[in-house]
C-alpha cells in the first residue's frame, strides 16, 4: 500500500470545528435559479441522526462555491441551497447527468459517505453513466424527489431501501 | 476531457464495517459501496481564500481575553500529495478537546471542567509549501461509553479539502507515546500498522519554541496523481 494518511470517524463533536453560518449556501441566497435541497438522515433502525454533517460539491457554479456544508438538526434534517448543475462530458465523452457529489460525516462512520443526488424529470439520467452502473432496483435512492421549492433527497444509511454508497 | 487520475487508496482507510466501534453498527451500509469513476465533479474541489481565516484562527490559545489552562503545543505540518507534491492554500480544520479531556459541546457532560478561554475550533489555510501550523493547548484524554472503562487516547480532529473530491479528508491526530492507542478501537480500525503511525505525530525539538512551547510535527498524505494516463476501467466499464 502507499503511504496515505487514513481517516478517522468526525466524532460526536464535529460542531465545535466545522458548520458556518453560511455553510447551507452552496451559492448565495437570491441567486437566479436557487433552489433548496433538504432531507433526513437515518439510520438502520429508522432513527434521525442528528449528529452528522451534510457536504455538497458540484463543479460548473464557479465563480460562486459550489460547496455547500449544513450540520443535520434533532430530526436528522439538512439544508442546502444551490443550483442544478449542467450537465458535462466525462472522461470518456459520455455525458454526465446534472448531479451534486455528497459527502456525509457522522459519530459512527470510520471513513466519510459517498453519494450523489440527481434530479428527476431529466432526460440524461437514462444515459448517464453512473447511474447505469447501479442496479435498478437501488437507482432510485440517488434521484430527489420535487417538493413545493426544491427538491428532497433522504439520505439512509443502512437497511430498508439503503442509499447507494460510492467508492471514490 | 482530459482529467487528472488519483491513485486509489485501498488498505488506507478503516473498514466501512466495524462493530467493535459500537455507534458504527446501526449506521454502516450494509450494501457494498459502488465504484464511482473520477470524473469533473471528482477531481475538481472547493477553493478557499484567506478571507475564510479569522485573525485568532490558527491560535487557540488567543481567542479570549485570557489564556486558557494546560500545556501550550505548536502543532504543524504539510498537507502533500503521496508523491510529495505540496497541496498549497487548502484548508485545514481542527477541534478538539480543552486539558481536561472536554468538549466545549452540548453532549459532552462527563464531570470534567470546562476551560472559558478555549473554543478549541482551529482553522488555518496551507502555504505555498503546503504548510500550516496551529497553537493550542494539549488535549487530555476522556471516557467514553463505548466499552467498559473505554478512554479515547488524546487527539485532535483534522478536516482537510485538498484540491480534489477525492483527497477529502477527515481524520484525527495522536501524540507519540500514549498508552490508550494499542486499546482504542477507533484508532485499532486502520488495517494496516504503518497507516496508525502516520496518525501519531512525532515530537519535534527543532521548532518547539524555548520559554513557549512544546512542537509536534504532523504531515498529512493524501492521495496523489496517478503517473499512467490508463485507468483500469474493468469494475465500472459501461
């Protein structure tokens, strides 16, 4: 193996270093097009993690962030505001579906969690490369459901309909 | 579109199963995680600028009126890539406990007192080099509820972005010599013996500071560039 430095879980006390005041605006409020992403977290026994922390990143809102941070609330909830990202070719040439990588952190979890959200109603996830690459059946926990301003995205760690983890 | 490649990192990190940490048993995924390729969104990160720094954010001995107690330590180091490159101007985030072993947190209420002059919240952006350094106060050691009679060894959490996805990075950092490190499953979970050193920082006299304080050097190896533009392709082939 290489000499890399291994991660360690963020603990029970990841508020003291590392929510912002403005950690939910991936890009700043009142920016056309905004829109909010909000969810839970829950755990195989159904129960709101209200401990953890919720990244966002997506490339193409340059100049603006892109990367959004928001602890999760006593119900296990997030927040997030940004924009849907365009899509964009990959290495390859294929086209990527508009998506947001997420990274969630949380007492409990050694090494932080690997996902994405996509957005429904748009006409690349069907060839989008990813989500090709997952079985069907689990395709679906990746995609965010329309609510009345924005989008909804749950994000379950273990169990019943457990959300696709990636290893990046 | 031609994307930088990062070497992947299997054997580094803990497993993403691991009961004997007992919160980890109701929150580890159970289906195995997908490979993901590393595409634009992988290999491009957040860009932080000093605007992001706060005059006492690298100090943590200063930010209050008066000094908080316990053993003043620089702690420093370089973020670099595992083929040596420096990762300049990325940031690097510490919390941690106060001398007594407690957090200045909600949740912490084990019988240890709180010190009014430390936050214990740190942040600081890397050099050119990819060098930063922090001022605080050595942490104690602190019960936890994992096991009977369980003590975290003293530590200090990292966060650290790099400059791509990929490279994020939360971890935590020890001191040389504790004796609750072979005990401590959190830091038991890295599978291999050389990754648990490289979270031991190592006491350094050459920048410990006479009449001040105590130096502890720590560098952080995040995942380099592959040097071959061929990426194997064969698990995520679509």
């Amino acid at each position: 193996m290489t000499d890399l430095t291994p991660s360690q879980t963020v603990g029970p006390f990841l508020h003291i270093g590392l929510p912002w005041a403005d950690g939910s605006f991936a890009v700043a409020e009142g920016t056309p097009g905004a829109i909010t992403i909000t969810g839970r977290l829950t755990d195989g026994a159904g129960a709101a993690l209200s401990d953890a922390l919720v990244e966002t990143w997506q490339s193409g809102a340059q100049p603006q962030r892109g990367f959004g941070r928001c602890p999760t609330g006593e119900d296990g909830g997030y927040r997030i505001v940004t924009v849907v990202p365009p899509v964009q070719p990959d290495r390859n040439g294929a086209i990527e579906a508009p998506h947001i990588d997420v990274a969630v952190f949380s007492r409990g979890l050694l090494n932080h969690l690997v996902t994405r959200i996509y957005f429904p109603g748009v006409e690349e996830n069907a060839t989008d490369p990813v989500l090709r690459s997952i079985d069907p059946a689990r395709r679906g926990t990746l995609i965010a459901a329309e609510v009345p301003g924005g989008y909804l995205f749950d994000i379950r760690l273990q169990g019943d309909k457990e959300t696709v983890f990636f290893d990046v | 579109m031609d994307l930088p490649l990062f070497e992947r990192a299997d054997n580094v990190h803990p497993p993403v199963v691991f009961p004997d940490y007992r919160s980890n048993v109701l929150r580890a995924p159970r289906q195995p995680l997908v490979v993901l390729p590393q595409n634009l969104t992988e290999v491009t990160a957040p860009v932080f600028g000093q605007d992001t720094i706060g005059p006492t954010d690298g100090d943590l001995t200063r930010q209050f009126p008066d000094e908080p107690l316990g053993q003043r330590i620089i702690v420093h180091g370089r973020v670099l890539e595992s083929n040596g490159r420096p990762v300049p101007n990325t940031l690097v985030e510490i919390w941690q406990a106060n001398a007594s072993g407690r957090y200045r947190h909600v949740v912490d209420n084990w019988p240890a007192p709180l010190d009014p002059n430390f936050s214990g919240a740190g942040r600081a952006l890397t050099d050119a080099q990819g060098h930063y350094s922090f001022t605080t106060i050595q942490p104690g050691a602190y019960p936890w509820g994992n096991h009977d009679n369980a003590w975290r060894p003293a530590h200090i959490h990292f966060s650290v972005f790099g400059r791509a996805f990929t490279q994020r990075l939360v971890t935590q950092m020890y001191f040389p010599g504790d004796p609750l490190l072979p005990l401590d499953p959190i830091f038991n979970s890295i599978p291999d013996i050389r990754g648990r050193e490289l979270l031991i920082s190592r006491f350094d006299l050459s920048h410990t500071q006479p009449n001040w304080a105590l130096a502890f050097e720590f560098d952080i190896l995040l995942r380099g560039e592959r040097s071959t533009p061929f990426e194997s392709g064969a698990d995520h082939d679509d």
